[in-house]
C-alpha cells in the first residue's frame, strides 16, 4: 500500500489557516486523493479536552514547561491515533498547526530552548515528520488585526506584539533552506495567497507521486 502525505499548515493568528485548509481540501478533492483534515492541539478526545485547556484564560498562569508538555501529549495522542494509521493506509492527512508551532510559540514565544523542544521531538515522534509545511506569512500586527474581529481572544492570543515576532522569526529561520518548507505572503490578497497554495501543492502532489 502507498503510503499517503503529511501536509501540515502553519502561521500566526490571523495568518489565514482556515481559508489556505479550504483550499487544499479543494484541489486533493479535485484530484480525487483520499484525505482527512485535522488540527493541534487536538484532533483526538483526550486532544480536543488538552486543547481546551490549553487556551482557556485563567487566572493562574501556565508554566511554559507544563505548556510544552500538554502539545506533546496532545500531539503524542493525535499522532499515534490519527495520523500514522492514515497516512500509512493511503490517506492524506493536513494538518492546521503541528511541531512547528511548538518551535515558534513555545520556543520563540515563550523562550524555552529550542533543543528541548528537539529532544521532545526525537522522543515522541521518533519517525513521522511532515512531507511538507505551508507557512503562512504575515507582518505581526497585521495578523492581530485580523484575528481580533474574530471576536474574543483565548490564551494565546492575549499575548503582546514581541510574543508573535519572537513566534515569527523561528517560523522563517526554521523553513530557509529546507525545501519541505513553502513560505506564502499572506499579505497579499485573498486571491493572490489561495493561488499560491494551489500553484505550491500541485507541484508537491506531482512530487510526491514520483518519490513514493
Ligand atoms: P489555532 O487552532 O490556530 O487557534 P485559532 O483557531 O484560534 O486560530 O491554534 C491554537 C493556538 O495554539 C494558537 O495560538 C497556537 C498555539 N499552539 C502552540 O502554542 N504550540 C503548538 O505546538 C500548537 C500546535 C499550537
């Protein structure tokens, strides 16, 4: 059996995920290859209640270490649950956030070592790394701007500005030079960005088709 991809979608609030996922959807639809969509955290029960917990705003604040640790455990769960039994049977899988995150957020963000991070990614990952990750680009407050007519804010949004730009720098240092990685402006407009993906993941399905 073919073994299907792992694509997964990446970038700051506001950034555009849900839209860039929409159309992913469309073209592996359209090209009839079997996909499921999922997110992080979450994406299991025991994810989707540690996703819950993790934005919730409370008056206690959350270790970045406890923070760190409840993503892995959410991701350990979608992972083995999830994600390798789809990709190993064929299917596609796209996913709305995944290690990368954690790079930015909780080592960028929040300032914890980078190799910890690495180390948590070699112990509970030891082999499923994604085929290739959209990073949606956009200028901090741009993005902000955006996610706040959304409506109220959860934990993490209720950062400041030096949060994100710390969050964006590990998201662009992470992708030069490595190929798996497609860096989108997503300033530009909403037309101009959902052409990209589409231009971007053609040319990775007929990629990938050739290497598998
Ligand atoms: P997201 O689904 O993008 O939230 P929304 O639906 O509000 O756009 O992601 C939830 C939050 O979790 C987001 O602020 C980023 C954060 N996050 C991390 O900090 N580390 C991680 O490893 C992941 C997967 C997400």
């Amino acid at each position: 059996m073919r073994r299907g991809a792992f694509l997964t979608i990446e970038g700051l609030e506001g950034a555009g995920k849900s839209s860039s996922i929409a159309t992913i959807s469309k073209v592996l639809k359209n090209k009839m290859i079997p996909y499921i969509s999922t997110r992080e955290p979450g994406g299991t029960e025991l994810g989707e209640h540690v996703r819950d917990i993790l934005l919730a705003t409370s008056q206690e604040p959350m270790q970045p270490m406890t923070e760190l640790l409840l993503m892995f455990a959410s991701r350990a769960e979608h992972i083995s649950r999830v994600i390798n039994p789809h990709i190993n049977s064929g299917d596609w899988v796209v996913c709305d956030r995944f290690i990368d995150s954690s790079f930015a957020y909780q080592g960028g963000g929040r300032g914890l070592n980078l190799s910890t991070i690495q180390d948590l990614e070699r112990l509970s990952l030891p082999k499923t790394r994604p085929d290739h990750i959209f990073i949606l680009d956009i200028p901090v407050e741009e993005g902000l701007k955006r996610a706040e007519s959304r409506g109220e804010r959860d934990r993490f949004e209720q950062e400041d500005i030096i949060f994100f730009e710390r969050a964006r720098k590990v998201f662009l240092d992470r992708s030069h030079g490595n190929p798996i990685y497609t860096v989108i402006d997503a300033s530009n407009s909403e037309q101009q960005v959902q052409a990209d993906i589409r231009e971007h993941l053609e040319t990775f399905i007929e990629h990938f088709k050739k290497t598998i």
